[in-house]
C-alpha cells in the first residue's frame, strides 16, 4: 500500500468521525455548543440581512417610558390610571384593539378602599352616614372596577405569564384555553408543561376580549429568537399575546391547529395555528420564529401623552396597540438578533406584523433529518475529493461549497420562508477542508522529516520537497542505475596546507567547500564525501535525473567559473589561490546504503566510479581542468568536448577515450573551437603515427599558447621517434599509476 493510499485512507476516517460526530449533534444526542453558535450566528446575519425596512403603520406601541414615569409618578401605576388610559384609546384615539405587556394578577388597593371597607365593618358599623358616604365614594375608588369598565370599551387583550419551574404559584385566574393538550397530538409534541402561573383578576378577565401570555423563549445564549406560541397547563393550551391581540383585533371567529401537507412541499411544512385564515407557523414545542424589524420601524407613543389627550390622533386611529415599557429600570428589556438591548413589547409587536404580513418564518418538519441527509451529501463529496487535489483546488472546492450552501439557504429563506440550520454543513465544509489539510500538511512533514532524515544530509533541500511528495519511492537499499559521478581535488594540497596553521586550513577548507557544494546542489547533485580537500557527488540517485551526465559536467565547469572567482577572495584573506582537477564519468552504478554494522553510507560502487576518480588524476598530467570519459560524452550531444587522449588506466585492459568539456554547443567562442579543431588534427596525426606532422603542428601550437598537454604529446613522440611502438600499438597510453 502506498503512501498516498495509506494518507487517503487516513484522511478519509477521520472525515467519518467529523461527520458522525456531527451527525451526532443534528440527532440531540450529542449536543455541540459551538455548532449551535455558529447556526445561531448565521440565523441572526439573515434577520439583519433581510429584516424589513419599510415603518410600521397598522402597530403601535403606548410607551410607558422615563418620561411618563416623571410625569405621572412610579410603577405601578394605579388601576384609575390605566383605566383612563384604556378608556382614551378606545374613545378619543379610536384604537382597533389594546394589548397590555404588563400583568394584573393583584387587586388594587391604592385608592383606599379596602380600608373604608373594613372601617365599614369594624369601627362604623351600623354608621349610616358613612355607609351612606362609602356608597357614594365607591364607583370612583373601586379602580379595579373602573378598569374593568374601560376594557370593555372594546377589544382589550389582557397579558399574563407562566412558570415552568416546579411548586411556582398560581396567582388570579386563567382565561379559557385554545386547546386541549390532545388535540395538539402529532402536531405539536414537545410543548413543555407550565408549573405556575401569574394571571389576571376574574373581574378583567370577564370584560377584556381575551387574554395572551407574554412569556419569552431566550435561546441558551441569552437571546430571543423564537417566542412560545402555544403553552400547556393542567393539560389546557393557551396562546401568546400577540394572537391573541390579532384574533381580537380581526374578531378571527375561528382558530384552529393545522398540520403538514401530504405532497410536495408541503409535506415538510411545519404544524400550524390558523386564525381565520392567518397561519402562524409554529414548531414542535409550539416555538414561532419572530420576523424583526429594522431599527424605528414602530412608532412609540409616550403612555402620558395619551392619557393628558396630547398624543396625535392620527397615531392611533385604527392601530393595535401594545401597552408596554421600555424603560430600563422596568426590567422587559431582552437581547434580540437585532441588538443586545431591545424592548419587549416591541418583540410582541414584531411577531404581530408578521402575522398580518404571513412572513413568519418556519422550520421543516423532520429537520434533523433532512440536515443529517445534507451534512453526510456535503462531507462524502469533499471527503472523497479534498485528499487527492492540490491545496488550491481544495481551498476553490470548499469555498464553492460553502457558497452553494449559503446560496440554497438564502434561497429557501427568501422564496419559501423556510429557515434550516446551516451551521452543521458549513462546518462540515471547513472542518473537513481544516481536517485534510492538516492532515497533509503533517504527514507530508512527517515524509519530509524521513527523506531529510534519510537523504538530507547528501542532497539539495529542493530535491527533499520533491522526494517528500512520494516517500515510497525512494529507499537507502542497494539498487543498479545509470548514474554519473563527480571527483574533484585541489592541486598540491599537501604543499599549500604545510604553510596554513591549523585553524586557517579548516577556514580555507570549509570557505572552497562550500562554494562547491553550493554548486553541485544547484545542479541537483547529491554529496557522496568529502575526502580531505576532495569532493565526491553523483547524479541520478536517489532521485532519478534522465539529464544526469549533462548536469554533472555543467557543475564541473561551474566549480571552474567559480573557483576562479573566489581566488581573488583568498589572496584578500592571505590564503594560497586554488586549482582543482575534475573527472566525470558515467556508466551503471551500484547505489544504496554500504558499509558495515558499525557505519554506513549512501555511496555509489562500480567500475565507472573507479574511472572517474582516475580521470580526477589525470587532469593533472595534462594540465586540463575537467576530464569526462566517452559515456558522459556519448549522454550529452548539447556540450561541445576536445579529444584528450586514449588512455588505459591502471588495472583496465580496454582502453577508454577521455575528453576536455568546453561548454554548451553554440556558446563557446571562436578561439576555443579554433583551439580544438587544431588539437584534434594532431591527435589524427600521433594516433597515425605522423611523428613529423604532429610535431610540426605542436610546436606552432606551445608557440602562440604553451601548455601542458602539447609539452605531454611532443614528450611522447619524441620517445617514440627513439623507440618505435610496436606493430599492434592502438595509440593508448598505458599509467601504472593511480
């Protein structure tokens, strides 16, 4: 198994685990806060996104603000108050129905009367002047009664409130539910009980329209994105306060609960509560999604202005009107989608524009599901293709997810009201495009650490990256490949060190070292060893190189060209300038890991290695710089070589062309050429044995330009003009030496 296999299996385990733990989540059994962070950070950019702009006229809120507070005193309020209130909206400003976010579950007693009532009793019974004086008093002290009276005055909706926790108290009364608990059965099934309760006096209960709990449903982060629609107690359901106000406001003579349909679409659709042909989309614990407005779409009027006449008539002809608080210090302030400070009355009042407008958003029916369903869509595709493409490919393929998701839930919010959570898929996408990439990322590092472990110290760190890609196919085993080796030696090493100290050696050595190493890395070589000032490199191993002789002799020229720039820089330290000899040859070639138990050595073993380090040496006896036996030259037909010699090397029979590399065809100079074409003329004439011809052409070559492979041939022919070689002679020269 590769390890592109074994990296792909990886990979694709952990995406399974990703998704089934997300899986996990969509079913309820393993809850993951951050996810419902993200579906909830994404559910509140859509009610800001697409939050109508457009002010609200047909709701108004009667605010009982600082401002009221000043004027008419601090809360609460007396009921005569409230009464006065009640009555002007609906006589002087003509309201279409009032609903009151505020609660009455007591009786008032700030008039006096219990006391004159009880003094009636006690201290003047049988008194019937005072009797007589509390009877005339009565009607105006009895606020409760005049309250009662006002909400009569037409369609008052009261508001009260539940308590889930247990042993809560029951306080008043409630009024007449919507529905019983069964017949909310596979329509709504996980409306969770009330233990208590907080409602309002029999006596406002009897003239008021209705009455509609104000309780809120905050989601775990403190924020109200949904408010209860339906609420149980006792096995009875009863209803918000803002259907209530709407079913008072419309007098919906019929409320009825409605489930899913049975084809299409409306399969999917979520239960819900229809007020005479208004749908109320509601969810499975009887939640309803509030349709926020922007900022200042409902008009307030301040609850003093109204009860002095002073508020604007045209205001509040005709409107529904909420009778709530915005004032801090009342404590219905709640954190929305919107803003972290909202009113309450005004999330009522929302829902109640969203009733009359049908733009309540809903929740499909088996969600969990269907998002499973596109959480395992999303993952298997990116799963299955994240491994095998490159990180911009990746990076291009989950963004182009991402907005596929982005684009369907905006479609789905904008042309069917429908709201999914997308937070599951969304992190399905980047977790999975996180998970591959570091995946990759590590155990790419971790097949680079193991090449740079094996490999690092012999060859280029580029050449690592490429090898890191395919660890498998590289190995320290010993293997047989058609390779080229590099030697090269500086000339009277041993004389120019007797007149270095010790420390200045190793600073020439490791300064010329590395100028060279530089050089053979550059041109993808590996480093076999250095050999005291010696250097030994190969190509073709353990990365495959087809160009692995042209390289090889380039780098030889290269350490040429460079050493001759670095010698001015010695002569500046008061080091020796350096010249170096270089052979070259290519053949096949044992490479691998060798040596012993104790050490060993990625190093190349074969005849041809042994030639090429002989050609080193020889460049000295013909005072040339680089040498390259006949395969190099057979490998490269782009680089220009002069015909040095035939030689036979110590310990080989067969005798082997050596060369001089001059450069890439069409770039070498006209002198060189002219140079070589006339070497070679007297190579034809010595092989031939035209003794006279190839002295004749030699001494007019050392005279324009000496050197000492003119002064090795004429020593040559003049031994032979002595003593004639012999009648098989293959014009080899035979070195005893190494």
């Amino acid at each position: 198994m590769t390890l592109r296999t074994r990296r792909f299996l990886g990979q694709l385990l952990l995406s399974a685990l990703l998704l089934a733990l997300l899986c996990l989540h969509l079913s309820g059994q393993v809850p993951l806060g951050f996810v419902e962070k993200v579906d909830n950070t994404l559910y509140d950019f859509k009610i800001r996104l697409f939050r109508p702009t457009k002010p609200e006229d047909r709701v108004v809120i009667v605010d009982i603000d600082d401002r009221s507070l000043q004027a008419e005193g601090r809360w609460p309020w007396p009921r005569e108050k409230m009464a006065r209130l009640t009555a002007g909206l609906f006589g002087q400003y003509g309201a279409a129905a009032v609903g009151f976010d505020i609660f009455f579950s007591e009786p008032d007693s700030s008039s006096g009367l219990p006391v004159l009532e009880s003094l009636a009793k006690h201290e003047f019974a049988g008194d019937a002047h005072f009797n007589s004086m509390l009877d005339g008093l009565r009607p105006r002290l009895d606020y409760d009664g005049l309250f009662a009276q006002a909400l009569s005055r037409g369609p008052a909706v009261l508001g009260y409130y539940f308590n889930p926790n247990e042993g809560a108290e029951h306080l008043a009364a409630l009024p007449v539910p919507l529905f019983r608990r069964d017949e909310l059965s596979g329509i709504a099934d996980r409306i969770a009980p009330a233990k208590g309760y907080g409602g309002a006096l029999p006596r406002l209960i009897e003239k008021a329209a209705g009455m509609g709990y104000c309780n809120a449903m905050p989601d775990a982060d403190g924020v109200v994105r949904r408010m209860p629609a339906l609420m149980e107690y006792d096995g009875k359901v009863y209803a918000a306060i803002s259907l209530m106000l709407v079913r008072a406001a419309y007098d919906a003579k019929q409320v009825r609960l409605t489930g899913p349909g049975t084809s299409g679409l409306e399969r999917f659709r979520s239960p819900a509560v229809d007020l005479d042909g208004m749908r109320v989309p509601i969810d499975a614990e009887g939640g309803v999604l509030v349709p926020y407005r922007a900022a200042g779409a409902y008009r307030y009027v301040s609850a003093t202005d109204v009860l002095h006449g002073k508020a604007p008539s045209a205001d509040l002809d005709g409107r529904i009107v909420l009778v709530g608080t915005s004032a801090p210090g009342l404590a219905d302030i709640r954190a929305t989608p919107m803003t972290r400070i909202f009113p309450g009355v005004e999330i009522h009042a929302s829902l109640i524009s969203g009733i009359l407008d049908n733009a309540i958003k809903w929740k499909p029916r088996h969600e969990r599901m269907l998002m499973i369903t596109v959480v395992l869509c999303v993952g298997l595709v990116l799963a299955l293709l994240l491994p095998w493409v490159t990180p911009l490919v990746a990076v291009l393929a989950t963004l182009s997810m991402i907005v596929a998701l982005a684009g369907i839930d905006i479609w789905l919010w904008r042309s069917f009201g429908l709201s999914v959570r997308t937070g599951a898929p969304v992190l399905a996408a980047g977790g999975l495009f996180v998970l591959n990439m570091s995946w990759g990322f590590f155990v790419e590092s971790r097949a680079k650490g193991q090449i740079t472990k094996l490999f690092g110290q012999y060859i280029p760190p580029e050449l690592v990256e490429e090898m890191s890609r395919d660890p498998d196919r590289y190995t320290l085993k010993g293997e047989s490949r058609e390779m080229t080796v590099l030697f090269s030696d500086i000339r009277d090493f041993t004389t120019l060190s007797e007149g270095l100290e010790a420390m200045q050696l190793s600073d020439l050595l490791n300064y010329y070292l590395t100028a060279m190493t530089r050089i053979v890395q550059q041109r993808r070589g590996t480093i076999d060893k250095y050999i005291g000032d010696a250097i030994m490199a190969f190509w073709g191993a353990p990365l495959a190189d087809q160009d692995h002789a042209r390289e090889s002799v380039l780098a030889a020229l290269d350490m040429q060209v460079r050493l001759a720039e670095i010698n001015p820089e010695l002569k500046a330290r008061g080091w020796p300038e350096l010249r170096i000899g270089v052979g070259v040859n290519s053949g096949r070639m044992s490479v691998g890991n060798m040596g012993s138990e104790f050490r060993m050595a990625y190093t190349v073993m074969a005849d041809a290695v042994n030639l090429a380090s002989r050609l080193e040496g020889l460049t000295k006896q013909y005072g040339v710089g680089v040498l390259a036996g006949e395969e190099t030259v057979a490998h490269t037909p782009d680089i220009e070589y002069m015909k040095i010699d035939l030689v036979r090397v110590k310990g080989k029979q067969k005798p082997v062309a050596i060369y001089q590399p001059l450069g890439i065809k069409g770039q070498i100079d006209a002198a060189m050429l002219a140079r070589k074409q006339e070497f070679e003329a007297i190579l034809e004439a010595y092989l031939r044995r035209q003794w006279d011809a190839a002295e004749d052409l030699l001494r007019k070559a050392v005279k324009r330009e000496p050197a000492k492979l003119y002064e090795v041939y004429l020593e040559r022919i003049a031994h032979f003009r002595t003593v004639s070689p012999s009648l098989d002679w293959d014009g080899a020269f035979t070195y005893t030496t190494k």
